[in-house]
C-alpha cells in the first residue's frame, strides 16, 4: 500500500511550456481517492511548481480534515488534494488564451483525475468559459462517475451557481463566509467580543471582499484594506460595503469611493494595523520572517493559500500571536462545491450558509482544541488530524483506482 502519510513525492508533477508566449503552467496531483482529485488553478505572475506542489499537499489535507469517518449520513466522501498554476499576470491582455492553452494541454488529466476551479487570479466564470473553448464538458467532470445521479448533480450544482445574494453569486461568498466562522470561532473562544473588534485584510477580490462582509455583519470593525495600489485605512471602520461596490475584477478600489476620514497608506500598512484580527487574502508568501515583526493582531486567519512563511509563523507564535492554518480557514469553498454536488445540500442560501456555519466553526473548534490539548500551533494540530483520517480513507477508498 502506498505511504499514508501526505510528505511524499506527489502521483504527478508536470510542466507545460505555452507554444505563443513561452508562459509555464503547472500542474501537481499530490493523491487520488477513489481515483479523483480536487484542487482549483490559479494565475499569477511568478507562480512556480514548488508553490503548486506546496498547496496540492495543502488539497490532500483540507479534504481528509473534511472526512467525518462517524458520520454515515455524509454523501460527500473527500477526495485526494491537487493543484494548477500558471505563471502569468492575469491582466495581461495574452492571459485568456494561455487560459485556454493551459486547458487544452491538461484536458486528459480533467476528463479523468483531477477536478479544478477557480483560485487566485481567475474567477469561476472565466474558467469555465475557458474550458468549454478547450473542449471540456465540465471542470469536475472526473467526479461525475462517482455520482448516484449525474444529471440531477449538475442541475443542483448549476441551480447553486444561479443563486445570488444581495446581488452577489453564492458561489463567490460561501469561501469567505467560512474564513469569518473561522475567526468567529476563536473570538468566542477566547471571550473576546465581536462588537469593536478590529480587523486588517489584505486582498478585497472575492474572499477577501466575503471574509470582510461578512465580519463587519458580525459587528467587527474593518479597519484596513490592502489592494494592489496601497491600503485603506480608517480607525473608526470602513464603510466595507462601500468599498466592496467600487471593486473592479481584480478587487482593486476605485479610491473616488473614499469617506472622509478614509487615508491612503503604503501597501505594507495593512501588516501593522491596530487590529485584534489580520487576515491575508490575497497571495501566497505575503508574511515573512522580516514583516512578522510588524504584526500587531492577535489572530492571523490565512484565508489565502500559504500567506504565511513558517520561520514567520515560529516567530509570530513566540509572541503570543495565534495563525489559523490556511488548510482549515480557507477549506469552505471546495466543500461547499462537493456538498452541493453529492447531496449534503440543496442550492440554497440558507442552507449552504447554515451548514458551512456548522462544519467550519466544528473544525475550527476542533483544531483550536487539540492544539491547546497537545500544546502546539494550530496548523500542526490541524496536520495532526487530518494525519488520523488519512489511514482510514485510504482503507475504505484506496489512494489509486
């Protein structure tokens, strides 16, 4: 039987060179489960094979900590953990078609092994107009098989998609609604209250923009945003909705939405804010050994994929300050995907939120437990359950088909 554990040399790892640009594009299949994989595609201007190697592992691990073995109700069984990326600016006028490239190359591995969908850099939409032109039937076409009924499970995740909230995609709030669970959860923990506690985000495209919706509803007060011109700041609280509705694609702010008492700071401000509560949302790496030391929050929630560098983690832990794990935080997002998909729930609002509010806060809750149990960081205690389910996935499913 292959290694349980999720450190080994992923089943795939390749390399894929555009033949127009020259762009390179990755994709790393860190495991299977029952034959299939899960694991969105990001673009970015930089990203490189380690990075997608790094966050497969991550896709190992959110589905295995979203394993109940107990739970025999569930119809939802996780799948193994993937991850694509190419290295391009995706506002390069070239992007879309590199999309497309990239697609077209992979489309063996999609039809087959490895479900995908939006990451950093591309929206949900984008991807799938992308695939349709590459010839894909579906971005998670490889789990259709394992569905009772495939075509009542698409109609429901396509009913799912339709749904809109206060204007707003379901699809596009669900991963931030669990980030702000999540940090929710350790408030209450720590019996700090959500009314004026403060919060500093890096990132307003869609999950960040739904984590700081959804904390400012909470009665937190967002008192810094960051985005690719500098950071917003206002100590008494920024009009978050405001912000959000002066967005472009990209989450960048039109700074003509600006109150008065609104500064424009340097792009790093967001780092240093006085916040009881930080949230990196934007790209991976974003906290390093250096500017940990500006840190002044008592929580860094990772709602983006690796923001946080370990040398800074060790740090920013001996000094008291507590890092939600990424692999936790961030994990709403895919699930909600594979609950909506296998039957878990319908598509709608209300359940989606009430169940995510329930899974997250349950995970959350049990990782904090445990780290405070065995006297470690979160995300060790996080690596530590998911490294109790993996053995029993891999008896029940197998790693391989």
């Amino acid at each position: 039987m292959p290694s349980l554990s999720p450190s080994p040399a992923p089943l795939v790892s390749l390399t894929w060179t555009d033949h127009v640009t020259g762009t390179e594009g990755y994709l790393v299949v860190d495991r299977l489960v029952r034959g299939v994989s899960s694991g969105g595609l990001r673009m970015r201007r930089g990203c490189t094979l380690a990075e997608v190697a790094g966050l497969a592992k991550g896709m190992t691990m959110k589905e295995a900590l979203h394993f109940d073995p107990g739970d025999s109700r569930a119809r939802y069984i996780p799948l193994g953990g993937a991850k694509g990326g190419i290295d391009c600016d995706p506002r390069d006028p070239a992007a879309y078609g590199v999309l497309v490239r990239f697609l077209r190359a992979v489309r063996p591995y999609i039809e087959n092994v490895w479900t995908t969908g939006e990451d950093l850099g591309l929206s949900q939409d984008l991807v799938d107009r992308a695939a349709s032109e590459a010839g894909l039937v579906s971005t998670v076409q490889a789990v259709h098989p394992l569905l009772d009924d495939e075509a009542e499970a698409r109609r429901r995740l396509a009913d799912a998609f339709a749904v809109t909230v206060d204007g707003i995609g379901l699809d596009e709030l669900v991963g931030g609604f669990g980030v702000a669970e999540c940090a929710l959860t350790a408030l209450d923990r720590a019996g700090v209250a959500h009314d004026g506690a403060r919060v500093s985000l890096q990132g307003l495209g869609t999950m960040g923009g739904a984590t700081a919706r959804f904390l400012s509803r909470a009665g937190l007060a967002v008192v810094a945003v960051a985005d690719i011109k500098g950071t917003i700041a206002n100590p008494a609280g920024l009009d978050v909705e405001a912000l959000l509705a002066a967005r472009d694609a990209h989450g960048t702010v039109d700074r003509g939405a600006l109150r008065d008492g609104d500064r424009e700071l340097p792009a790093d401000a967001w780092l240093s804010a006085d916040a009881e509560v930080l949230v990196p949302a934007a790209v991976s790496y974003a906290v390093d050994a250096v500017n940990q030391a500006s840190v002044r929050a008592r929580w860094v929630v990772e709602a983006a994929n690796m923001p946080v560098l370990p040398e800074a983690e060790s740090l920013l832990a001996e000094r008291g300050i507590t890092v939600l794990p990424d692999v936790v935080v961030n994990s709403a997002t895919n699930a909600w995907w594979w609950w909506t998909l296998f039957g878990d729930i319908g598509p709608d609002a209300d359940e989606a939120f009430g169940h995510t509010r329930s899974s997250m806060r349950a995970l959350m809750d049990r990782v904090l437990r445990r780290a405070a149990t065995d006297g470690c960081t979160p995300r060790a205690a996080a690596h530590a359950l998911a490294a109790d389910r993996l053995p029993v996935m891999a008896e029940r499913f197998g790693w391989y088909r």
